[in-house]
C-alpha cells in the first residue's frame, strides 16, 4: 500500500559546497541518499514529493569536523506491503519447495502449500517449473516458471534493516499466473 510520510534526515555537507546553490546541492543530496531505498519501519521510499522546512539553509558546525550538518524534513511516497494485498510480480526462481518472485523491489516466497493442489515441481522441465496437471486450477497445463508474470496476495512481511520480505499465497480465487 502507498503512503505519504513526512520524515527526518540529517546531511553531512562538506564546506566546498557552502555557497548560493548550497539548496540546491541539499536537495540533490537528499534525492541521491533516499529514493529507491528501504527503511524497515516505513516501507520502501519511492520519491520525495517536497522538502518541507524552509531553514535547511542553516546547518550546525560539529566541533573538531569541518563539514556542516543539516536537519533535512521531507514529505515522500512510500510503499509498504501489507497483509492481504494483492500484487503483480514476476518469478524469479523455482525450487522443489516454492519460488520466489519479485514484484519491484519486494521479494515474495510462495511456498507448494500455498499453491492450488494439481501444482507439482518438474525439476526437468526446462528451466525447472511448477505445472499444473488439472486439479483446481481448471484442467488446463498452466505453468509457473522463471520469468512467468503472477498475482499473488501477501500473506505476511518480515521488515529487517534495510529491506522487507513477504509470504504469499495464489490459492485463492482470481490469483495465480496472468
């Protein structure tokens, strides 16, 4: 799910770039350190939409160390995964106990248990793949292999320092390969 966030961040700017596009330079800065990186606790920072205080022109000079520090606030998009919601992604691997995919930056694990039974590993299909041999999927040979869009539905997260994982599932209704 997207949300908007504001949050804190503290520059380091050496003395060479002190001057009339020092704002400039802060902003770019920003743009470089943030987007398209991942804090476990908000999600995945997609873009800074605005800075919001206006005196990131004053920073503070730290004793004994010639760069200058700068409390920078910012509003930004971010996108954090959440229990229930459904995904497009794209396999990335197979294995006899699943496969992963990756929808963007967020690795999802969908183990054979949350598959629709008539799913089974064919490690000599190539490349190795699930198919489907009737069952509930709808007597049709659908196969999931590396590369195979999918819809999956996030079951759980896991967030660690600079990323976050999740479980999914495609044994519901509507989900599965597209």
């Amino acid at each position: 799910m997207f949300f908007i966030k504001d949050l804190t961040l503290t520059l380091t700017l050496h003395p060479s770039h002190f001057g009339p596009d020092m704002k400039t330079h802060l902003r770019h800065r920003l743009l470089q350190d943030v987007e398209g990186t991942c804090t476990g606790e908000h999600g995945y920072i997609v873009c800074v939409l605005d800075i919001l205080n206006s005196t990131t022109t004053h920073g503070k000079v730290v004793p004994f160390d010639p760069c200058a520090h700068f409390n920078v606030q910012y509003k930004a998009l971010v996108w954090k995964p959440i229990r229930g919601e459904v995904v497009d992604a794209q396999v990335s691997s197979v294995s006899p106990m699943g496969f992963f995919a990756h929808a963007g930056p967020l690795a999802v694990f969908i183990s054979r248990h949350l598959m629709p039974t008539g799913f089974e590993h064919r490690p000599q299909h190539t490349p190795p793949a699930y198919v489907s041999t009737g069952g509930t999927t709808g007597g049709g040979n659908t196969v999931i292999s590396v590369g195979v869009p999918i819809r999956v539905k996030i079951v759980g997260t896991r967030a660690d320092v600079g990323s976050i994982s999740a479980i999914g599932s495609i044994k519901e209704d509507y989900l599965g390969p597209l």
